[in-house]
C-alpha cells in the first residue's frame, strides 16, 4: 500500500491558485500536455516579491478511482528540477520528461509545487497529460442523473480518448430557463473515468431538463444522456 503521503484527495487535486500563491509566483502555463512526437514540455515560474522564494516540484500518476482521486509516485514521466530556488523578480524553467516511448493511451499526472517552510506558503496542484498514439485524443462525455438520499448526484463519464476539462456546468430546465451550475472551471474527467458531482435539491428537480457545460475550449454544448445508464460500481466519490 503507498504512503499516505502520497495519496492526496480530490481537495488538493483540484485545488486553484491561492491568492498567497499568486503573490508568490505566477505560473505558466498552468497546464502540461505532451503531444505524442513530444519528448518533454516546460512551464515557467517567476518569482515576482522582493524576497527569494524556494520549494520543491513532485510529479505524480493521476487516477480516478471509486473511491477518490489518487495520486502515486510517477515512473515513467520526470519533473526537472525538483528542487526550486528563485532569487527576488528571477524566472526558473521547469520541465516535464516523459521516459520511454508514448503510452498506449493517454495519461493524467498531478504536477504538485510546494513552497519551502523559510519561503511565502504556496502549495498548487497543475495537470499534466501524456497524449498516446493518437494525434489528437478527444473525450466523450455522457450524464447520468440519480438520487442518493433525497439528493441529486450528477455522474459524468467518460468515453473518449482524451481527458475532459468542464467549465461553466449549467442546467437547462423544461421551461429553457438556464441554472448556472457550477462556475467557471467544475473540474475534470479522465479518459475511462467516471466522476460524480452533488447538486442542490433532489433528483426530481432536474426531470425533464438537460445539462450544458464548456467542454476544453469549445463552446458550451449539451451533454448527451447515458444509455444506458453508467453502472453504480463505477462511480467514484465527489
């Protein structure tokens, strides 16, 4: 069984920019994808104060499972460097190395950047993907609507090759009215994956509707309905 060190739930997974992260450095960009031809990327930090800032760089394999999201060492994908030193307004590249050929399928990895004890508190979790074979992976997204206890839970799975980066979930009710859901970035699902999302009220108060969200960079676009409906034992926890 791995460390619990290094199983970091959904809370860190997800986490945004804090704004003592922002006063301490600017990030970019604040996600990594490899394409297939592509051996390794960079991000760029920048340190912005008057004061030296260090920490450390940890890249980690990233699953959705059925109980959470988890996160375990990484073997095949490197981060250099892992340890970070900028002098006051200095700039520092930071590259991820994929080892080996590209995968058979595309993989999720969690860049995690913590600040030093001595260094102004940042702790920020940045997305890292692996493409595979294929050139341009898409995801393919489908919901399904159900009732736990007398509370709506929104499953969103995930039937394509690429990940899906959801932003902007919005419901649709019979009447056309628009609810905004979940702003701006909601969060992601991973090729194969399922993941779960509570919405306010019961399950009865979305019958008749349909949901709408940004999926990537494209413009908001219904979700098409499971069918049939995604199996419970796939659903893993918010």
């Amino acid at each position: 069984m791995a460390h619990p060190d290094l199983l970091i739930r959904a809370c860190l997974l997800l986490a945004l920019l804090a704004p003592a992260a922002a006063q301490a450095l600017d990030i970019s960009p604040l996600r990594v994808a490899l394409r297939p031809d592509q051996q390794d990327a960079e991000l760029w930090l920048h340190n912005e104060t008057a004061q030296p800032w260090s920490g450390q760089a940890r890249l980690y394999r990233w699953e959705q499972s059925t109980d959470a999201e988890r996160l375990t060492p990484a073997q095949d994908v490197v981060v250099s460097p892992t340890r970070l030193a900028l002098a006051p307004n200095a700039r520092q590249r930071v590259r991820v190395v994929r080892i080996g050929p590209a995968p058979s399928a595309e993989q999720g990895y969690r860049l995690v950047l913590r600040a030093a004890p001595e260094s102004p508190p940042l702790q920020v979790s940045l997305p890292v993907f692996v493409a595979g074979p294929q050139p341009r992976p898409a995801p393919a997204l489908s919901v399904d609507l159900r009732d736990a206890a007398g509370h709506a839970l929104l499953a969103l799975y995930n039937g394509g090759t690429g990940h899906a980066r959801l932003a902007d979930l919005t419901f649709i009710g019979p009447d056309g009215r628009a609810t905004l859901l979940l702003p701006e970035l909601a969060g992601y699902v991973l090729a194969g994956s399922t993941r779960l999302w509570a919405l306010p009220g019961p399950a009865a108060a979305y019958a008749g509707g349909r949901f709408r969200a940004r999926i990537g960079d494209a413009e908001p676009d219904d979700i098409p309905v499971a069918t049939p409906p995604i199996a419970p034992d796939r659903l893993p926890g918010l």
